[in-house]
C-alpha cells in the first residue's frame, strides 16, 4: 500500500474517484478498493464509507509514517 501511497502523492488527484478501506480487528488498515461506480455503489445495504484520493493520502500518510 505504500506504492499507492507514493501514487497518489506522484500524480495529479482524479475528480470523483472514491476509495474505501478495511481495516482488522487491531484497527491495522488491511484492504485499500477503488470504487469504479461511486452512485451504484453507495446504494448498496452494505456499502462503507468511501474517500476520495486526498483523504485517502492522509490516512496512508497517518497509518504509514515514514
């Protein structure tokens, strides 16, 4: 995950591109999805919260400090 990291950080961010994470039971961030279809997806019973690309940078930058 810190290649996407570096990504994110690289490149420009995309405009209605959403992400969602999983995290375990230790509250160690152990998945990291990109949505492709952000309006269907959050009309899904289970769908979690999603985030854009810089909300995503800033949890990638808190949870894996260099």
């Amino acid at each position: 995950m810190s290649s996407l990291r570096d990504q994110l950080k690289r490149n420009k961010t995309v405009r209605g591109r959403r992400w969602t994470i999983r995290r375990n039971k230790e509250n160690k961030l152990t998945e990291v999805k990109m949505i492709f279809d952000p309006h269907v997806y959050k009309t899904f019973k289970n769908s979690k919260k999603m985030y854009g690309d810089k909300a995503l940078l800033k949890i990638l930058n808190k949870e894996f400090k260099e």
